[in-house]
C-alpha cells in the first residue's frame, strides 16, 4: 500500500509541476528536465507514468478538467430551471477559477493553445456535458439563444479566465458586485430577449 501511495505522490507531484512551470514558462519553455527537477524524482521516473511531454500535458489536461468540471456540477440538479441551473453552474465555475487559480490557469492555456491533442480536448468537452444539456435544453424552450455551445461558452463563460488572469496580475480585484455584475452579464449574453 505504501508503494501505491508512493507511485501516487509522484504522479502527482510530475502534475504539480507542469502546471506550474507551464504556467510560468508556456509549454514549449518547459523541458522534461525541468519537470522532473521540480517534482523531485528521476528525469526517467517520468517515463513510468508518461510516454512523453505530450502525454504528460494531455493527463494533466484532463485530470484538471475533471476537477474543474466535478466542482462545477457539483451541486447541480437537472430539475432546476434553466436560469437557476446556469446561474448555480455558473458561480461554481466563477469560485473555482478564482480559489483554484493556478489549475484554472493552466485550463486557459491549454484553451487558448495548441498543446493539447485533438483527442484529448474532445475527452475534456465531455466532461462539460451537463452545461451542454441544460443549454440544449434552454434551446428548446426558447430562453437560451441558437447559438452553437462554442458561442455560448464564449460569450458566457471564457470571460471569467480574462478576469482572473488580471486578477492575478493585480490589475483588477473581484468583489462580490463585480461577480454579480459578470453573472449579469454572461446571462444577458446567452438569453433570448424574449426572457
């Protein structure tokens, strides 16, 4: 058991470390040398657990992902409307990117980035299939615009990664009106005028 546990640390610590060296260095300025170094272990450990940095920024990916994506859903219920749902998942998204910041980072560059495998990027949009439905669904009912879920996500979601980015920088500070005034926004974004 604690030769699992030992094998778990490490994998996590090889995480821990490429999300913070990509996010201070980009993908390409983060050699597998230096991931190693600052995970503690053997530059050929890495090889235990990855076959290369691809794999390694792919696993990273999805396990941030699946946090992020758990935390959201989390307290979701599909019997909830389709404003109180999207206002509920919408705030989980708000408070992990802010608590969670340096995951949330990371899901940005990889947003915004090539580094991530086609096959990978579609495995992480399932995870965010319970958005995917309730919009769909406030589709039908007419209050969510016909917009593609690319357009939505845009318009309503990625702009919190632009705030916390500059909230990281200190240039901008989040407080509660602020947040409530994004949500507003985001709303207002999506929903059809007739709501």
């Amino acid at each position: 058991m604690a030769k699992l546990q030992k094998s778990i640390d490490k994998r996590n610590a090889l995480i821990k470390a490429t999300i913070e060296l990509v996010n201070n260095n980009g993908f390409h300025a983060t050699p597998m040398s230096k991931i190693a170094k600052m995970a503690n272990v053997s530059p050929a450990t890495i090889y235990l657990y990855f076959e290369n940095k691809q794999d390694l920024v792919n696993k990273t990916y999805l396990q941030v992902k699946e946090a992020y994506t758990k935390y959201a859903f989390e307290t979701y219920k599909t019997n909830l409307s389709v404003e109180e749902g999207f206002k509920l998942i919408w705030y989980r998204i708000a408070d992990f990117k802010l608590k969670e910041c340096e995951n949330a980072m990371f899901l940005a560059q990889c947003d915004n980035t090539p580094m991530i495998d086609e096959p990978s990027r579609q495995e992480g949009i399932k995870h965010l299939q319970p958005l995917l439905d309730l919009w769909e669904r406030g589709k039908k009912e007419g209050i969510i615009k016909p917009l593609s879920d690319y357009l939505l996500y845009a318009y309503s979601i990625n702009p919190l990664s632009f705030l916390m980015i500059l909230q990281k920088r200190g240039a901008f500070q989040l407080d509660k009106t602020q947040i409530n005034e994004a949500y507003q926004s985001a709303w207002h974004s999506i929903k059809t005028y007739t709501h």
